[in-house]
C-alpha cells in the first residue's frame, strides 16, 4: 500500500480550512491544521511534511514571516505553497523572495490546488528545493539571494532572480515561455515583451562579461541554461 503524503495546512479561516482538509483527505493526504503562524512553526520544524500550504494573512505572524523563517533560520526544505487572497504582484514577489515554490490566488478550484500539491510533492522528493544552484561557474545561494559567476557578484531584481533560479533548478532542460511566466508572475501574465526583457537583462549581466554564454533560446521551444560542451 502506499503511504500517504502528509500536509500541512496553515489557514486561520475556519470553513475553508476544513474544505481545503476534507477534499485533501479524500485524495489520499493525511492533513495536519494550524491557524496561525507560531503553530505553523512549530509543527514545520517538529513534524516531517512532504508540503506546506501557507496562507499569508495569518493572525500574530502573517505567512511571508512564517516561509522566511522555516526558510532561512530552520532551513527547512519543505515545499512551501503560498494560499492567499492577496493577488498583487509584489505580494507574490514577497512570497517567492521568502522561499515560497508556488503561489495559488483565492478563489481557487480544490482540483487545481490538489495538482499543485502532487507536483511540489514529487519535486520535494526529488530535492527541487535546493539551498544551491550551480551550472558551470554560475552560482545561485536561494537562501541569501546571491547570484555569483567567476567570483564576480550580481545583483539582481525579484523576477530575474526568480527566472535564473527555476532555469537553474531545471537544466539543462528546456523551459517553455508560459511555464517560466506562470512561475514568476503566477496567474496575471504580463505583456509579451516583459519575459523578453528580463531575459536581455539576465544575459547582459551574467552572459556578455564572459566568454562562454550559458542561457539558450531556442526558437519554439523555450529557454534553457547549460554548462558549455
């Protein structure tokens, strides 16, 4: 038989945790509550969790503390999703700066929250959060923010840190244009022009100094990075 995956779902709304928990349970997830955020550490740090899911609005310690914390002083790898009314870019920004993996906007279909899970679970699994990233002489610290390569230090903006790092967590494979938009800007995509520009930057910073170039378009396809052959 298999086991089930154990979640943790941090929602201080009362009804809507127990919708959340109930169609979780009857999809095969043993779910553990807390409504608020000192309860949420304490059974993160405590008790094994194959994910999180993390509501921002929480009462003493909203949710971007609680992820920053299990993040950065309990450096737990757990899969974090974020759960929130909010639907501003900078709250999802915040979230993902924290150490968020994903981010779904209230109202939300359950299907769709389960999918999610399922798939941070297998990624969880797989080690997909990463403290570090490398690729060739590239370096992505996901805890501190630092983005160096050849020792020289970068400094980047929310997104283009977002966008290097899921490029980095996924090389050398291809990522789809859509798919690197989902994961930066979550469900308010932005004009066509805005990946595009981000991707320039990306390149001019970490790319042009160097003799060798390790972001890849691919016509069609998408964007990959990749130690040089």
């Amino acid at each position: 038989m298999t086991a089930k995956h154990a979640i943790l779902l941090v929602e201080d709304h009362r009804p809507l945790a127990q919708t959340v928990g109930s169609y979780l349970e009857a999809s095969g997830f043993e779910v553990d509550y807390a409504a608020d955020g000192l309860t949420a550490l304490h059974l993160a740090v405590t008790q094994p969790f194959d994910a999180i899911v993390l509501d921002v609005k929480l009462p003493g310690i909203d949710g971007i503390e609680v992820c920053r914390r299990l993040r950065k002083d309990a450096r737990l790898p757990t899969p974090i999703l974020m759960l929130t009314a909010r639907d501003r870019l900078d709250d999802k920004l915040a979230g993902f700066d924290a150490g968020a993996d994903d981010y779904l906007v209230k109202p939300f279909d359950l299907p769709e929250l389960e999918a999610r899970l399922r798939s941070l679970v297998r990624r969880g699994h797989g080690d997909a959060y990463q403290r570090e990233y490398r690729v060739a002489d590239l370096v992505l610290d996901a805890d501190t923010g630092e983005v160096t390569r050849g020792g020289q230090r970068f400094r980047l903006s929310p997104k283009q840190f977002e966008i290097l790092r899921l490029l980095m967590r996924e090389s050398p494979s291809v990522v789809g244009r859509e798919a690197i938009e989902r994961h930066v800007w979550g469900d308010e995509l932005p004009d066509s022009d805005a990946l595009r520009s981000h991707l320039y930057a990306l390149r001019k910073t970490i790319d042009r100094p160097f003799a060798a170039e390790l972001i890849e378009t691919l016509p069609g396809r998408g964007v990959r990075i990749r130690a040089p052959d």
